[in-house]
C-alpha cells in the first residue's frame, strides 16, 4: 500500500480543491485544510503502526520521471523518516487548526498552506534528491509568501525579505551540493539508495568530498539556522501567521538536518571527518550564545525562536558526535522538537490573537486566566527545558552520552551547562513573567483556546509525552538506519 | 511482589494524572484519589517490609547503541527504609493537608502536585541507575517548584520557586557531567553493574565522578553553596514544606549519597563531601539563631541537620546518616507540622514575636511541638538522642576538628530550638491573633499525635552503647543550651541578642549575605554576557553583517548602472573600452 | 613595387581605428553615421586584400554583400534621423540621453 | 537548384508571408490590418508544423549552397523555436497595434522578415551568410525598435540600436575579413579543420575575438551590454520581446556553432576569458537591476544576467551544456512572452511602466497577478518551473567541471550569489503584486481572447517544462548532440 503517496497526495488535492471552491466559502475551505491533513495524519498513523523495524524501505512508490538524467519520483519511508513523517503530519494537522486565525484572502491561504503541507511531507518521504529539493522548495516558497502577505509586526517586510533570501541562499547550495554529489558519483541516478550503493563501491574522490561536504553543511546548517546564520529565525518566526511558524519552525527546518543525515555523511564521509568539528564548535554556538540571547528577549515569540535556534545546537552536536546514539539521539531531538516548537508557537498565536501583544512584562497570571492554555504552555515550557517525561529529554540525554563518548568533552561539559541552567533561565522566566504572577493589565478580557485548537495542541502534548515515555518507539526504527550510516561514515570501525 | 512494587511507584502516579486530567471534578474526590494513593503505597511497603526479600524488577526504557538505560526498581534494606520513611511521613502529612488546605480553591491542583511530588521522589528512592535517578531527580525538582510556587499569584512566591528551580539546576549540572563521566570510566549506569566495576584504580576517576554526582545532592539538600533555595521555599504551603524540605526531597541527597556510597568510598571525595557537611551544619545552625519567621528557624535547623547526615557520610558511615534521616524526617515533620497547625491557629501568621502563651490555648500542638523540639536537641531517651549520638562518634573516630564542628551546632540547635519554643509557646500572647488562638481540629492534631510517637521511640531501633565522652559533651551542650536560651528569652518581648553583640546578630540575621553575592553574581556576570550576546546579535550579526550585504548590494548596483549615461557615445566608448580589455586578457 | 598584405592591413586598420573614433568623439549623428561607414568599408579594403593574397575570390563576394547591407542600413539609418530630426530639431547626440540609468 | 531550394522552404514561406501582407495591406481597410496579424500568425503556426514534416525533417544533417547552409537538429530546433516566439510577438502585436499609430501590415511584415533572418543565422555554415542573416535581423530591428515615431523613446532607442548595432556590425565583419585572411576561407567546415593551427596566430584571435564581440552584442553579454536597457525600454514591448527571445537566440546559436562545434580548441583555450565574461553579465545583470523600478529596464538587466547563466552552457564545452542553453531558452521564451504581454496589459501608454503600477493587480485581475508571479518565480529559478530546471541544468552541466577546478567553482559561486540577488528583486516584483497596499485605480484589466490564449499557452509550457522535463531534454539533447559532430 503506496501509504506515503496517498499521504503527499492528499494536502495537494487539498489545494486543488480549496482553488475551485469560492473564497466566501471560508467554513468549507477550512474544513477542506483540516480534513485532508486530518486523513494524512490518519495515514501517517496506519504506516506508522504497520512500519516494521528493519524492514529496509517500506510503503515504496517509484516512478521514472527524467529518463536521461535518472530522476525518479521515489517515495519510501525506513527506520529515520517514518518517525519524522508521522511528526509532521501531526504537526501538520495542528497548524490546520490552529490556521482560523486568518480572516482575510482565506482562500489563497489555505492553497498555499496545503502546498507547503504537501511540500513537507514530500521532502521527507522522498527518496529521490531532486524530489527531495523540489518538495523542499515547494514547502519554502509558500511560507515566503504567507509571511509576507499574512504576517504580523511592522518589520514584516524585513523579515520576509530576510528569511527569503537566507533560505534561498542555504537552498541553493546545498543544492550545489547535491548536484556535486551526483555528478561525482556517476551513478547517472539521483535516487538515495543507488546513489549510496554506488558510494560504497567507488567513494568520491576525496578532494571533491571536501568541497562537497561543506557546501552541504552550511547550505542546510543555514537552513537550520546554524550560528552564525541563525539570525532569520526569531525575526521571521516573529513574524510569521501562527500556521507557518508550527509549520516551518516544527517540520520545514528540520530538512536540513534530515539531509546533514542523509546525504551529506554518507555521501562524504571524508569531508564530514575534516568538518564536524567545526560543526561541533558552531552547535555549541547555537546552545550557549542564542541561549543567552534567548535570556534577554521580552517578547514572547522572540524567546521562542531563540530558544528553538538554541535546541538545533542540541541536533547539531549529536550529528557531529558522529556515532549511532548521536545519529538516533539527534533524530529523536528533531522529532521532539518539531513537536514542541509547534506547540509553542501555536499557543504564541492564541496569545498574540487576544491583545495584539507578546511584550512578557506586560503579561502575567495568565495561568489563573486560560487555565487550559496557561498549562500547556506550563509544559512546552517545562519541555523546553529538558524535563524529563517529555521526548526532548530522552533526546538530549542521549546526545550528551553520543558526543561524551565521541570526545567532545569540553563541547558537551559547556552545552550541559547552557542546556540545564541557562536553559532552565529563560524558561522559569518566561513562566514568571507569562503564568505566574498577578494578571498582567490588558489580559483580564483575554479568553481560552477553542475546543479544536484545544484538541490540536492537546495531540501535540501527547505525542511528546508518549514518545517521551516510550523513546523506543522511535529509537529502534532509527537506530538501524543511524547504524548503516555511520558504517558508511566511518569504514574503519567497520 | 514485582507488581506491589511498580504498584508503589504508579499508585501515585496514576492519582496525580487522573487529578491533572480532571477525571475527578469534585474537590473531596480528587483529595480522597490522592490521600488514597499514597496511603496505599505505604500499605504496599509495609507488604513489602513484611515479605523481606530483596527485589529488582525492570524494563528497558532506551536502548542504543552501547547506551542501555532501564527503568529498574531495587528493592533492599536501604531501599525499604527510605520507602517507609516517605510514603509514611508522605500518608500522615496528605491527611494533615486535608485540614490545612481545607479553604483553598485549587485543592485539586494542590493534591495532584502533591501526588506528583511522591511519585517523582519514590522513583528515586527505588532508581537502579543514574540515570533512572537523574530523571526522577529532575521531576522531584520540577514538582517541589509547582508546590512552592503553588500560590503563583503572589510574587514572591513565585519567585521563590524560580529559585529553588534554577538552583537545584545548577547542582543537576555537576550531577549530569557526573553521570558521563562514570559511563565513559565504567561502561555502565547501573548500580549494580558499578558496584562490581569499581575498583583502587578507578579511585581517582569515581572520585571525581562521585564529587560532580554530590553537586546534584548539593542542590537537593541544599548544602553550601546551594542553600539558599530552601528558606525561600517556605512560601509554599506548610504541608508542603514538612514533606518536602523537611522529610523527604532534602534527604534526597543524604540518601543517593548512601546509595551510591561505594563510587565514593575510599576516595578524596569523601573529605570534601564531610567537609562541606560540616560547613553547612555549622552555617545553618548560626542562621537559625536570629530568624524570626517560625518556619524559617525550622527551615535553617533542617539545613544543619541535613549537613549532620552529609558529613556522617564524608566520614564513611552512612547507615549513621540514614538513621538520623530516619529519625530527623519523623520528627521535623512534626515540627513543621506543628508550626503549622500554630500558623493556621494564628490566621498565617509566622512572625515568633507576634505569638507567645499558646500553651494553654494549643495544648496538642504544644505538647507534641515540644516533643519534637527535645527529639531535635537530642534530649536522652528521644529519637534525636541516639541518631546524634551515631553521628558525633563516627566524628570522634575520624575528623576530631569536625567533632567539635558538631557538638558545637549541637549547642547552637538547642539554644534556638529553645528559643523558638519559649518565645512562640511560653509567656503571654504578643498579639491579638495569639490571644484567640484555639486548638486546631483532629484532622490535624491526628498526623501530630501520630508522628510523635516515631520522634520518641524511632531512636531504639537503630540504639547502641554511645561513647561516653561524646555521651558527656552532648548532655553539656544540651543542659548549656537550654540555660543559655532560658535565660535571654524567657519573658522577653524583643530579641536581647542584636542589641548585645549588633555585628554578629546582623551577619546571622543577614544569612552571611549569601543571596546578595549570588544576586551580585547573576546580575553582574550571567546577564552582562547575556547582554553582550544580545548586542552582538542585534548590531554585528543582523546588523553590520546582514544589513551591510544587503546595503553593498545595492550600492554596488547603484554604481554600476552608473555607466548608463544615457549617452550613446559613452555606451560607443564602453564597447571598446571592453574590446580592448578582452583584447589584451586573451591576447597576452 | 608591390604593397604588401601588412600595408594594407595597415591602411584598413587605420580606417577602422579613425571610424571608431569618429563614433566615440564626434557630437553630430550624420559625421558618427559616415565614421560608421568608414568602419565598413575598413572591413572591405582587409577583405579584398586578403582575398587577393589568398588567391580566392570568397572575400570579393563578402565585400559585395557588406556594401549592400551597408546601403540597407544607411537608408534605414538616415529614415530614422530624419525622423528624429523632426522631432527634436537636433541631431546633436548629447539631446539624446532621457532614458539612462 | 531545386534541388537545394527545398532547404530553404520555411525561410522562403516566411520572407513570402512578409511580402504577401505587404501586398494585403494595400487592398485592405486599415480598420481590418489588424487581422492580419492573425493570419500571419495562423500562417506561421502551418509553418511550424510544417517543419515536423517527414519530407522535411529527412533534409536534416546536410548541407547545401555548397556547404554555406547547415541543415542539422540545431537548425531545426532553433527554426521552430523563432517560429514559436514569432507567432506569439505577432498575436502581442495585434494587440498592442493601436498603440503604434498606423502601419500595422508593416509592423507585421517586419517581424517576418526579422524571423526569416533568426531562421537563416540558425543554419548559416559560413561566414558570409553568418553577416548577410544577422544583418537582415539587425537592420529589421531598426526599424521596429523604432516603429513608434511619436515617442521619443521609441526614436531614441532607435537611433541608439541603430549606431551600436553598427558598430558590432563593424567588429563583426572585420573580425570576419582577419579570420577569412588568416583560414584562407569563410566556410565553417574549412575552418573548424584549420583552426587547430591557427591557435597561435594573434591576426586569427584577433579576428574571433572581434566577431565574438559581434555575438556578444547579440546577446548583450558583458562588456557589450550596455545598449540593452535603454532599447528595451524605448521600443514597442512586442518589439522588445522578440529582442529579448529571437535575437538573444539568434546570437546564441551562432555561439553554439561557432564556439561548440567550430573551433572548440580555441573555445577551450579561451576558457579562462569566457568565465570572466559570463560572471561579470551574470554580477552587472543582477546588481543594476536591484534598484530599478522601471518593470522593462528591470527586465533588460536580468535578461542581461539570464545571458550570464546562457554562457555557462557555452563555459561547460560539452553537449549537456549545449543542451541546458536549449533548454533554458524555450523556457525563458514562455516566461519573457507572458511577462512583457502582461506588463503592455497593465501599462497604459505613455505613463512610465514603473512597478509601481502593479500595486493591486491581483485585484484588478487575479488571472495576471498569477500570470505574472509565476513568471518572476520562474525567472527566479525557484521549483517547479521551468526557470528552475533550465538553471539546474546549466549548473550541473558546469558542476560537472567545478569540483576540482577553483575556476568553475568560482563561476558556481557567482552564479549562487546572482540567483540570490536576482530573488531580490523578483520578490520585489510578487511584492508588488499581493502585497496589501492602497492602489491608485483597481478598474479591472481587459484581456482580448487570444491574448488570454496565448497567456495560457505560456503557463502550460512554464509548468510542462517544470514539471515533466522528459521529452524536452530529449529534444534538446539530440539537438545538442547530433550538431556537435563535425564531418
């Protein structure tokens, strides 16, 4: 059963089918939104559930596309993407209903916020690096415009321009990358698989590797938000209408650690020895310095987009430690995350949407006021700091242990350290100034969320504490795909 | 069996969740669900007592690699100690609770915490491992933060649990590094796989590894440096305060110092760990003199206490340190207990000076608060006695300076136990609110009756010969004391002490400005780097380097397009201009 | 005596030079049009020559069709002066600059 | 001779059609010249079918009129693509007739006889008709850059192109006379067998350097490209169109011929300056257009850095190279076509095409501002639209040099920095378009039929070309590879 087709397939007809309905039709054309991620969601689970650990690639779909240039349309789900897909389909059918913040040109909305849901799910579903490009972009260059047209705050133009041309820029070399990769293979083919059965017989010529593989780190590092090009992602999460920012904050961004996994280790494993640490110090970066950046935000949004450039530190570290808990660690980190920010920044929306407002100190009490989104926020919060229970935790931990072991000593002592205090800073303040406290002034007519927003972020809160709870559901799948990997990475242990 | 025991574990897990997802709308059932949970783990302890056999259930919670961390419960002696001690002082204190919360509007969120705190703090008096116990050590600081910061409307409050959080984070900090370093020495998180591995030659490494693992205790039992947390944490809720910083977080740390005793045995640990005992004892117990706010004294003799345990350990007898744990938790419950039925008798009132004659008025509170203050002085024949005792000879035989540490703090303790008792009990009431003070009801003198009895007899269990020279020094200090304290405070409507010696009364007064230079600290170093990030964020990142691409871009466009005079001519001359440029590039 | 390819290169180089600067210097679009011309038929006398040296006749059949282009172009070009002449009264080029940058 | 003139039957049909509605125009009402367009057009549209004629297409790979006319793949490809772009000027003209003020069927005949020149260059073998075609293009050119004589603009424009056009004539034809006196003859054949020898030879650089230079200024590659946004700006946006498609086109064929097939040593040995050149188009392109606000200059500029990104394909030196040119060609026209079309819709005459007047147009019509937008984003080179795929082909082409050789790396970095700045400025442009903003009028925008039509047909062929890129690399390859193939 061609599950993952049906699951790319869905939001794209959605779209289709938001297009020809009139734009008055706004209860219709939201239903539309959420009933077709509801279904992928449903799919997602299903494939999910019936995936089988070990199995190699599953819920295949291959069709030839470019004959001459052997591109592919090859869909196919192993141990490291079934996780991520099924994160994103959840997450996907949250910003779904969490999108009924948008009142005007509803209809072009949703079209494009089904776009970028398809766009998403197909990256990670694809097997095939051009497809995996091309759904990349597709989800990207919505996101642009409903930032633009949709966003909010008097810097709107600014950020848009911004993220554009930053994420434009990552893309395009990364695609570089990808194109070296191909054209230094030879394989004739764009599809993982072969591409790495190809590697494994006749590597790339060491001197390419080490153009090859840095183009790729910083063109998905930037896509990432890798210190120092980190500074896209607070302006245009702050920015961004609720929906995008879970969208591309919870699924988008993690592409480019997907394709750090993917591609560029495997593919360059030469490259990657001579680059990691680099790698390493810039994670490191990201944890402490935009930690502490994070310290100093006022403005809710700011914080959360700090914070969540501070957590891909965390990914970054467990793919530069380069070893299977690493590897699974950082997979398992942006599965919870996607999780996470996605919450965050869809209990930022209802915030936003009742005064207008996410200055912090003018907040306060609001724990008292929306006792149910107050406590969610209580545990994304809590969540963000590491708590245990919470699938961040079981991520964390576990690349602490992988880039221990690696010898990243000093690296880990420093990011334990910004992880647990600073982190455990911002947080508590955030909880201070947002929940505790007495009712800040203009938040006293402020209301709950919605029963669907309600159910939406409640299913969230529950995937992070089930795969919290139970990491294995995640881990063994990707434990053996990080396996291969880092045999392909690392022929000498082999 | 196995099922008792992870049933002893979820029990309360199980009630904080049906609370937390409002199953239960009505308050008395969400009480009822939780002051059953807890109830029935004791009674599943005592199951578990009674069967004698050590158990050790597990399953694995995360496997990769050459990374193995289960969910395991260890079930022996030390184990089972630790388990009566906090779902028996845990049982009496929901029930006092009942009473005490009576009147608030969160109840429910009250007692669902409340479960939540049992929950996280038998995991970790049952963890296998490191990292089973960091997890729960984490949930144990989380809940403690929900239940300080319980009335979060109020500021400080609020603030209180903040810190609590952050300092104990920073303890958790030590405590993660030390948990790699063991994994990467030993190859294993599991105690019991530690306990083979450990050998003279990873001496200096567990060394290390249990001094970094003693942070994380450091911050749980609020040791020097990370005391500071606790007297704050007072603004939570009385109940709360008697079984968290009273009985059973704060031990948390003498107890995973117990348990993981062999990482540390034999190594330079050891002395600092007894070292830093000693200080905190020392410092808490000069504290406690001149506090006024009844819950802070007890807050300030719970730290010295604590450091007794901490340093029993240092000088390598834990079994001492657990049988004061034993006997301390039993009857500073009792104290907090009391001060807080006399709170509620005095409408929340804490101030010592502003209470005074409630013996006649409280006569249960009175009689089982004094109970419990001749257990903490360590009266002969109370609990208090024989565990103090334990502790001052394991001092004598190893770290004579330490001995007199002790039986100095021995002083100090009864001089303020005594003085908090005559100024808050004896003499007339200071206040209106102490005048109409009446006895609290049974719901609440019950727990008080019932902990008395472990604060008396709690010490016979564990009673051996004592040395008489420590015998000798201990009733010294005892009957010296008490004259001391009689003699300054009985009668006395305001402190004598500030206005005989003002210096040191203030320093004591002042806590030896810890929180300052901590404040100093965070706002001095922690916020300027934060600042200093943030600025270069804001001006070299975003602003020199992004801005100024974007703006070389564009200038570099606007001087280009320059040479579009507009003039065919000019445009005439660029053609060959680059015609002879091109002629020259390839030509040459 | 007989001239020599390079002389006559030489002169033909000469002539395309002068006819390029003539473009590039002179105000008046009627004398920049004959310094264009000039170019051309610099191209020619080359092309004559080099046919004469190279013993075959393609580069007079060049020549031809460049001369009658030429003559194409100076009727299209001369039209459009004109045109512009009526409209601006001037054949200066420097009136001829309102679309720049 | 019949013999050969079958070659020449789609030039012929043209150049025929142009007189033919020369004739018509005199026995017509001047209120029904306009229909002529469509049946020029009509016409063309026989043409190009024509031209998939099994009689015809078995002509390919000869020669004819000794050896000066090449009939191969290239030719062919290229024939139908001039055909294609003309047949949609012509429908644009039609439309934009009442703006030229009288001499429609001249207009008309004008474009036919320009593409009867686009058809020939496409198979020009030798030198002489190498000139005699891209004079006939050049010398058309005039005249329709100019066709606006009310406008000063129009002359202006005119006038420039006329002179610098001139002036490339000029390198061109002496350039053309030192190669002939240096190779001993003016046919490709004999000179892709001499070149070789001639490497050394500063008369014969000399020479190729001067008609590169001609080429160049066909396709306003840098240092030649300064004429190109003043012409556009100035002259009839259909004239203008074809500019930017049929005569960017023509001079690149030639460059195929010349550069790919002819001298290949040389073009190796040249290597180094043609990076330069194609970096510096692609920098000058894109940087001048960031702060321009007229939509037809802005236009200019990026059509300048599109020459950039052509030049890689020649920079490759390899048939996927050859093919990538092809191929982002045919999508630039569709894209160039609808752009221009639309920009003429929206524009009334005489007030400047500033982006300014784009403001609200997705509410005076939806249909354009999707139009529009999806051609900037094409343009822009972002998925899954044919700017995309052309521009990947063109770098993977040249990547398949650069991992090793710093100098085609440098030539990728330059191009990255291009797309980002030319995303820049095309973001400007959907900006422009949706962004929510108080617009001056939002009256709605008519759209005759054909040009909607025609419009549709753009988009389907931006997005076929995007997204199901098969058959067309095929095409281009064979066309790519069967011209490289010297016999």
């Amino acid at each position: 059963m061609d599950w993952l087709l049906i699951i790319v397939l869905l939001p794209l007809l959605a779209a289709a089918a938001v297009g020809v309905v009139p734009g008055s039709q706004r209860r219709a054309i939201r239903s539309i939104t959420i009933g077709a991620s509801g279904l992928a969601l449903l799919c997602a689970l299903i494939a999910f559930c019936s995936f089988e650990v070990g199995g190699g690639l599953q819920f295949e779909t291959k069709v030839v596309w470019v004959e001459s240039l052997g591109l592919h349309l090859h869909l196919a789900a192993d141990g490291i993407n079934i996780g991520i897909i099924l994160m994103g389909a959840i997450v996907a059918f949250a910003a779904a209903c969490c999108a009924d913040d948008i009142t005007h040109r509803v209809k072009e909305f949703h079209i494009l916020l089904n776009l970028m849901i398809g766009g998403i799910l197909g990256a990670f579903a694809s097997m095939d690096l051009f497809f995996f490009y091309f759904f990349h972009e597709l989800a990207l260059v919505p996101t642009f415009i409903m930032i633009g047209v949709w966003g909010r705050g008097a810097r709107r133009n600014y950020a848009t321009y911004k993220i554009t041309l930053y994420l434009s820029l990552g893309a395009l070399l990364a695609l570089i990358g990808l194109i070296g990769v191909y054209v230094q293979t030879g394989a004739e083919s764009f599809s993982i698989p072969d591409l790495i059965a190809k590697v494994q017989e006749s590597p790339i010529d060491e001197a390419a590797q080490q153009w090859i593989f840095p183009l790729l780190m910083f063109g998905f590092g930037i896509l990432v938000s890798l210190w120092p090009f980190h500074t896209w992602a607070p302006l245009g999460y702050g920015a961004a209408p609720t929906a995008t920012a879970m969208l591309h904050a919870g699924v988008l961004k993690k592409f480019g650690l997907y394709g750090l996994i993917r591609v560029a280790i495997p593919m360059a494993p030469v490259g990657a020895q001579s680059w990691l640490g680099v790698l390493a110090w810039l994670a490191l970066a990201n944890l402490l310095y935009c930690g502490l950046v994070a310290v100093r935000q006022k403005d809710l949004n700011q914080l959360i987009g700090n914070s969540s450039v501070a957590h891909m530190g965390f990914i970054f570290l467990g793919i530069a430690s380069l070893n299977v808990i690493g590897l699974t660690g950082a997979v398992l980190v942006m599965i919870a995350h996607g999780l996470l920010a996605a919450l965050a920044f869809g209990l930022s929306g209802h915030l936003y949407r009742q005064t207008g407002s996410l200055d912090m100190s003018r907040m306060g009490g609001l724990l008292r006021q929306m006792p149910l989104a107050g406590s969610a926020l209580l545990m994304a919060l809590f969540a963000g700091c590491g708590l245990p229970g919470f699938a961040n935790f079981a991520g964390e931990i576990t690349i602490f242990f992988a880039a221990w072991s690696a010898g990243l000593k000093t690296v880990t002592v420093i990011a334990a350290w910004s992880a647990l205090v600073i982190g455990g800073l911002y947080m508590m303040r955030a909880i201070r100034c947002i929940l505790h406290g007495p009712l800040g002034g203009d938040w006293a007519k402020a209301g709950d969320v919605s029963p669907l927003i309600a159910t939406a972020l409640g299913l969230l809160l529950g995937a992070l504490l089930v795969f919290g709870f139970v990491p294995g559901l995640l881990t063994k799948g990707i434990e053996g795909e990080a396996a291969k990997i880092v045999r392909l990475a690392k022929p000498a242990e082999r | 069996m196995n099922t008792a025991a992870w049933l002893i574990m979820l029990l309360p897990l199980f009630s904080a969740a049906a609370i937390g997802l409002g199953v239960f709308r009505s308050r008395k059932a969400s009480a009822a669900i939780s002051v059953g949970a807890v109830v029935g783990s004791f009674l599943l302890t005592l199951l578990l007592v009674a069967a004698g056999d050590d158990l050790h259930p597990s399953v694995t919670w995360l496997a990769i690699g050459g990374l193995q961390i289960d969910i395991g419960l260890q079930i022996n002696g030390l184990s089972k100690l630790m388990l009566c001690v906090v779902t028996g002082v845990g049982s009496l204190i929901h029930i006092f609770s009942l009473g005490y919360m009576k009147e608030d509007r969160d109840i429910s969120r009250y007692f669902a915490f409340l479960s939540l705190f049992v929950f996280s703090m038998l995991g970790i008096v049952l963890a296998d491992n490191f990292v089973m116990m960091f997890i729960f050590w984490e949930l144990v600081g989380v809940s403690s933060y929900l239940l300080i910061g319980f009335w979060f409307e109020k500021p400080s409050a609020a603030d209180a649990a903040k810190k609590a959080f952050l300092t104990n984070r920073v303890g958790d900090f030590g405590f993660l590094i030390g948990i790699l370093v063991v994994w990467a020495a030993l190859g294993s998180v599991e105690f019991g796989d530690l306990a083979k591995a450990v050998s003279g030659e990873t001496a200096m490494i567990t060394g290390l590894a249990g001094f970094l693992i003693f942070c994380g205790a450091m911050g749980k039992s609020a040791q020097v440096p990370l005391h500071v947390w606790l007297p704050d944490a007072m603004e939570g809720p009385t109940p709360v305060s008697a079984l968290i910083h009273a009985a059973t977080m704060v031990a948390a740390g003498v107890y995973m110092l117990c348990r993981v005793f062999f990482l540390i045995d034999g190594t330079w640990a050891m002395e600092a760990v007894a070292w830093i005992g000693g200080l905190t004892s020392l410092l808490a117990a000069l504290m406690a003199v001149q506090q006024d706010d009844i819950k802070r004294i007890l807050a300030y003799s719970t730290l010295s206490q604590l450091g007794y345990m901490v340093m029993a350990v240092g000088l390598g007898s834990p079994d001492a340190a657990m049988f004061h744990l034993t006997t301390h938790a039993s009857f500073k419950a009792l104290l907090f207990l009391g001060a807080g039925s006399v709170i509620v008798a005095l409408h929340h009132e804490q101030d010592i000076w502003k209470m005074g004659g409630l013996r006649e008025r409280m006569p249960k509170t009175y009689w089982t608060f004094l109970i419990g203050t001749m257990a903490l002085c360590g009266v002969p024949l109370f609990s208090g006695f024989f565990s103090k005792e334990a502790i001052l000879d394991v001092a004598l035989e190893n770290n004579l300076l330490l001995f007199l540490v002790a039986v100095f703090v021995a002083l100090l303790t009864t001089f303020y136990m005594t003085r908090l008792f005559i100024v808050a009990f004896m003499g007339k009431p200071r206040s209106s609110h102490a005048e109409q003070a009446k006895e609290s009801p049974a719901v609440m003198t019950v727990p008080l009756l019932v902990l008395a009895v472990p604060s008396v007899i709690a010490g016979y269990f564990n009673a051996h010969a004592p040395n008489p020279l420590v015998l000798a020094a201990s009733l010294g200090v005892l009957v010296f004391g008490m004259l001391l304290a009689n003699s300054a405070y009985s009668g006395a409507k305001a402190d004598p002490l500030p206005a005989r010696f003002g210096r040191l009364a203030k320093a004591l007064r002042d806590r030896f400005w810890f929180d300052e230079i901590y404040q100093w600290l965070i706002d001095h170093v922690q916020e300027n780097l934060a600042k200093l990030a943030d600025a270069f964020d804001r001006w070299v990142i975003a602003g020199l380097l992004v801005r100024g691409a974007h703006g070389t871009t564009e200038l570099a466009g606007r001087v280009l397009r320059l040479a579009q005079t507009g003039n065919l001519q000019t445009y005439a001359f660029w053609f060959a201009a680059g015609m002879a440029v091109l002629l020259v590039f390839t030509l040459s | 005596m007989e001239p020599t390819l390079s002389q006559y290169l030489l002169v033909s180089g000469a002539l395309f030079a002068i006819g390029l600067l003539g473009v590039i210097v002179r105000r008046n679009l009627l004398i920049i049009y004959m310094s264009l011309e000039l170019m051309l038929n610099a191209a020619n006398v080359a092309l004559v020559a080099m046919s004469r040296f190279n013993g075959n006749l393609d580069g007079q059949v060049m020549v031809f069709f460049i001369i009658t282009v030429a003559a194409a172009e100076v009727a299209v070009g001369l039209a459009l002066i004109v045109a512009l002449y009526r409209k601006r009264q001037t054949a200066e080029v420097a009136d001829l600059a309102t679309m720049k940058l | 001779m019949d013999g050969q003139l079958q070659f020449v039957q789609l030039e012929m049909m043209v150049a025929a059609l142009g007189l033919l509605i020369l004739l018509a125009d005199l026995f017509l009402p001047s209120t029904a010249r306009r229909s002529l367009g469509w049946v020029a057009a009509g016409a063309l549209g026989l043409v190009f079918l024509l031209s998939f004629r099994g009689g015809y297409a078995a002509l390919a790979d000869a020669e004819a009129f000794g050896g000066i006319y090449r009939l191969d793949a290239l030719a062919l490809f290229f024939k139908r693509f001039f055909l294609l772009s003309a047949i949609f000027v012509l429908v644009f003209a039609v439309d934009f007739a009442a703006r030229l003020r009288g001499g429609v069927s001249e207009y008309l005949a004008f474009i036919l006889f320009a593409l009867t020149g686009m058809m020939f260059a496409s198979s020009a073998n030798d030198f002489s008709l190498l000139f005699v075609s891209i004079e006939l293009i050049t010398v058309t050119f005039y005249i329709l850059v100019s066709f606006q004589r009310h406008r000063l603009h129009s002359l202006e424009a005119g006038v420039k192109y006329l002179i610098l056009g001139a002036v490339s004539s000029a390198f061109l034809v002496y350039g053309i006379a030192l190669v002939f006196g240096e190779a001993g003859s003016l046919k490709f054949d004999a000179i892709r067998a001499a070149h070789a020898g001639l490497l050394g030879s500063n008369v014969f650089l000399f020479g190729m350097l001067f008609v590169f230079a001609g080429l160049a200024f066909k396709i306003s590659a840098f240092p030649f490209q300064v004429w190109a946004p003043d012409v556009y700006q100035g002259a009839p946006t259909p004239t203008t169109t074809f500019l930017a498609v049929g005569s960017k086109a023509a001079g690149f064929v030639l460059l195929i011929r010349l550069f790919g097939s002819v001298v290949p040593e040389l073009t190796a040995q040249w290597t180094g300056m043609l990076m330069v050149v194609a970096a510096l188009t692609i920098l000058y392109g894109n940087l001048c257009a960031v702060p321009q606000r007229n939509l037809k200059r802005l236009l200019a500029y990026s059509g300048i850095a599109n020459a950039g990104y052509l030049l890689m394909g020649i920079v490759a030196q390899s048939d996927d190279g050859k093919a990538a040119i092809l191929y982002y060609l045919a999508g630039y026209l569709f894209t160039l076509v609808a752009t221009f079309m639309i920009i003429h819709l929206i524009t009334s005459e005489g007030e400047g095409e500033d982006i300014a007047c784009l403001a609200g147009l997705n509410k005076r019509s939806p249909f354009l501002a999707f139009v529009l937008a999806l051609c900037s984003v094409s343009l822009a080179g972002i998925p899954p639209l044919a700017g995309f795929f052309g521009k990947f082909l063109l770098v993977k082409s040249v990547a398949a040099k650069a991992f090793g050789d710093a100098g085609y790396f440098a030539l990728l970095a330059v191009a990255v920095f291009g797309v980002v700045v030319s995303i820049y400025y095309y973001f400007g442009i959907i900006r422009a378009i949706y962004w929510p903003k108080d617009t001056s009028d939002d009256s709605p925008v008519p759209i005759a039929w054909p040009t909607r039509i025609a419009l549709g047909l753009c988009v389907a062929a931006i997005l076929y070309l995007g997204l199901l890129p098969d058959k067309p690399i095929n095409w281009a390859n064979a066309a790519a590879k069967i011209e490289s193939a010297p016999d």
